[in-house]
C-alpha cells in the first residue's frame, strides 16, 4: 500500500510539474537577410538586374550625385526581434528582449555595381 501511495505521489508530482513551468519565445523577423556567401557574389561590373535576381527588391534606393558621376544605391534591411518568457506558477517570472538587424547595400553608376558593403 505504501508503495502504491508513493507511485500516485510521484506520477501526481510529474504531472503537476509540467503545469508549474512554461516558457515561451516569440521571433519575429522583417526585412530580407542577405548572407555574407551571397553577398560575395556580387562582384563590380555586374548589372542591377543581376543584383535584383540575386538579393530580391531593395528595401530603399537613393540616387546620389558627386564629382564621379550619378550613382544609385540600394538598401536591403532586415530586423530579427526575439521575445523569451519563463515562470513558475504563483513564484517567478522573467523576460528578455533581443534585437539584431542590419542592412546590406549596393553602390550602382551607370547601371553596374561599383562598391558593395554590410553595415
């Protein structure tokens, strides 16, 4: 009987146990990430239509003018923002925020890439 009374306890005890304890994490992402492998494959000479088939629609473009001519440069950004939760029921609870982001750009003139960089 004892040995009954000590398994109920144990089952009850692993049961409950998943009820005191939750965790949680919300991940949510914006933007296009460009990988730096991608990134290296764009080298000075190619074309805006190849970059565009490549990375995908610039977030931004902004057209520049200097001394060496008009330029173009596009901007693609993305944002990662991660939400992690805890508790134990009627004890603790915690939270953490995260960010990470970042944006790739591509420096064009006269339609072909010249400079390439990740801020």
């Amino acid at each position: 009987m004892r040995l009954q009374i000590v398994l109920a306890a144990s089952f009850l005890a692993l049961g409950l146990s998943s009820c005191l304890f939750s965790s949680n994490r919300k991940v949510d992402t914006s933007g296009q990430y460009i990988s730096p492998t991608t990134m290296e494959q764009v080298k000075p000479g190619e074309t805006q239509e190849f970059v565009q088939a490549l990375f995908g629609e610039p977030t931004t473009k902004v057209s520049t003018e200097s001394d060496e001519g008009d330029s173009e440069i596009w901007k693609w950004s993305y944002s990662t923002d991660t939400r992690d939760t805890g508790s134990v029921f009627l004890i603790a609870s915690s939270s953490t925020r995260s960010h990470a982001g970042g944006a790739v750009y591509v420096e064009f003139q006269e339609g072909e890439v010249v400079k390439v960089w990740r801020d």
